[in-house]
C-alpha cells in the first residue's frame, strides 16, 4: 500500500499460503479492499491528488500558495496502547487523530493519509482485525476530508505497530515560535480526560486480578471517560480557522500536557508565561464519575483532577496564543467545542509560572516523556 514488503526470513508466495490459510485473503487482497474503499468519488482528483493506491507512491499537484505539512506518529502496543484497552477500531482511530492533530497545530488542513500497519501473525489470523483498524482511521481522516493515498502492511515478531503520516495544507503555517509578551493564552476543549482514562484502565486491570466480572463492571462505569483515551477528537476545524484568519501567532496541540507542551511553545518563542489555575478546563468526567461514587477510585480522580489536567498528556487540545488586538475576533465556540483563556505570555526572565491564589510558582513541564532521564 502500495506495495507491502517481503519477508526476509518467508518465501512471498508461502507467506501469501499462510494469509490465505488464516484469513481466507492475503494481504494483497486486503491491500485491494484498501484501495476500493480510498477511491472514493470525493477522493479522485481530491486537493490535488493525481494518483493515489496502486503504484509505488501516491502522485499529487500541490495547489499554488500553499504550504505542505506532513507529520507522522507512531503507535506501539504496550507504549501507546494496550490490546485489553483498545479495539482494532479504537487503534486506527487514535493513530490517526494524533497525526490530524499535528497538522491542525499548524493552522493547516488534512489532505491525505498514509497507513503503515505491523500485526503478528496471530491478530492477521483474528478476522477483520487489519481491516477494523484500516477503517477505524480512514473513517476519521475522511470526517476532515482527508483521504488514504498509500502506507504499507508487515509483519512484526510481538507487537502491534502502527504509523500514521499525514499530510496537509495551509495558507499560513502557525509556529511554535510566534509568541510574544502581552499574547493572550487559550486552549480548546478541556483537559485531563485522556490522563484519567489511564486510570481507569490501570484500576480494571487490577480488578481483573481478583474478579474479571468486577473488572468489566468498573470498566463499563467509566465508558465514557475511557473513550477520551480510545477516540479523542482532534481539532481540525480550530486549527484550520486560526491559521486562516490570522487569529493564532503560536500553536501547539496538547499531546504532551499542558505543562510540556507550553514549555515547549515558550522554549521556541523565546518567552515566559503566567498560567492561573482556576481558569484551567478540567474535563468535567473526571469531576462528575467522581461524584457518582465514594471509592478510593472516585476520591482519587476528584482529588487529582486538577493535576490531570495540567501534566496529563494525549487530549489532543490545541493550546495557542492571540495577540490582545485580536482576542475580540475569537470565536467563543466552534462546532461545539468552547476555547478557555488560561493566562498570558511574559519576559523571558519571568520563567513559566502557574498562579495559585496570589502566589505564583514555577510550572515545572511534567508531561509524558518516552525516555524520561533519572531524576
């Protein structure tokens, strides 16, 4: 997709054997299921594209005065996910919006989408398992008019891997670096959500230990904040609005938290920032399955709440600043999803601080770090 690769330790047509013994079709029949379902008649001749599945790489015309962005994320079984967790659905979609979010971080729109999937042996035998995961990202990229032009299918030895490339325009591409003392901070949505999902999965599967029936119980208590970790909503329809009304001088999404991925915006602005607590959006599910219960679960998610939604990482938000002249053209909502004014950039020297009351300490970047150094 468009074309898989061989394996060097399988003949291509043994391995093809396999497939067809396990599935009853091989993944050149999978990757032609692949290339129906993308040419749709919105997909041909799309923002461009003049070639997309069947040769060795999609062919597109880059529209006059646009800027191309691409982005790519990479999703690994028991890093980003856990099969007892997520549904073959639930991963293509999350692989997916994090890349969809990437592209709306920089004011651009999603054009097309490239699929890379690895599966072991045993889930390419499970029944609509590559296909599930296929359409559970193409169905969100095409949400946002975007459409699956290529990618790749292989086996791995363990784990489920899964990369996700796409690809965007933008009239005016919104940095990270644009920020400047006296710009206004905002954030879509609310924050939190996809940190206390975690714990829901973490409390299920020690549950599980003692009581799979008690597990599957607590499990369907918190649905609904559990899906902030299986189907978070990138915010395409932001993101394309602030690049193209000149709205947002620096962008970042909240893949990391809060407390990073601001840092991450101020390190490349060159600037500080004073964030006030009390206007911080905390997803309301953490507050509201909280207060249906009085458990250890419940005071704890009550309890950190305000934490989760400071450090906790994978929301999928976009947090950006406005110019004070611009702040009365902000929209209060976008197709239902508010933006909260969290604080404001300052001097270099004031550091990134977070104001609790009238004290205000610094806001040391606590988000999720694949390779956290010790200490």
């Amino acid at each position: 997709m468009p074309r898989p690769k061989s394996d060097s330790h399988e003949e291509p047509s043994r391995r093809r054997r396999a497939a067809r013994r396990s599935t009853g079709q091989s993944e050149f029949d999978l990757i032609a299921h692949f290339r129906e379902r993308a040419a749709t008649p919105d997909a041909r001749g799309a923002h461009g594209l003049v070639r997309g599945i069947g040769d060795d790489a999609a062919v597109f015309r880059p529209r006059p005065g646009t800027a191309l962005l691409v982005t790519s994320d990479l999703l690994v079984e028991d890093v980003d996910f856990r099969l007892s967790d997520f549904g073959p659905s639930d991963i293509g979609h999350k692989a997916a919006a994090a890349s969809l979010s990437d592209v709306a971080a920089m004011g651009g729109r999603p054009r097309w989408l490239l699929l890379s999937i690895g599966v072991t042996r045993e889930l390419w035998a499970r029944e609509n398992f590559v296909a599930e995961l296929f359409d559970g990202a193409s169905s969100l990229a095409q949400g946002f008019g975007a459409h699956v032009v290529g990618g790749d299918i292989s086996r791995t030895p363990e784990r489920v891997v899964v990369d996700a490339t796409v690809i965007g325009e933008a009239g005016r591409a919104v940095y990270r670096s644009g920020a400047r003392p006296g710009d206004q901070i905002f954030v879509t949505g609310t924050l939190g959500g996809a940190a206390g999902a975690l714990r829901v999965f973490e409390h299920a599967a020690s549950l599980k230990k003692s009581s799979r029936r008690a597990a599957e119980r607590f499990a369907g208590d918190h649905r609904e904040l559990a899906s902030c970790q299986t189907r978070p909503a990138p915010r395409v329809e932001w993101g394309e609005l602030l690049g193209r009304l000149r709205l947002a001088a620096a962008m970042i999404d909240t893949s990391d938290g809060l407390s990073s991925d601001l840092a991450h915006l101020c390190r490349e602005s060159g600037v500080g920032a004073l964030v006030e607590a009390a206007l911080v959006p905390v997803n309301p599910l953490l507050k509201n399955v909280g207060a249906a219960r009085d458990d250890d679960f419940a005071r704890s998610l009550r309890r950190d709440a305000p934490s989760l939604a400071l450090h906790g990482g994978e929301d999928f938000e976009l947090l950006f600043t406005v110019r004070p002249r611009d702040v009365s053209r902000l929209p209060e909502s976008l197709s239902g999803v508010a933006v909260t004014r969290v604080g404001e950039i300052r001097e270099a020297r004031e550091g990134v601080r977070l104001l609790r009351g009238r004290r205000a300490t610094r806001l040391r970047p606590r988000g999720f770090e694949h390779f956290r150094r010790d200490g």
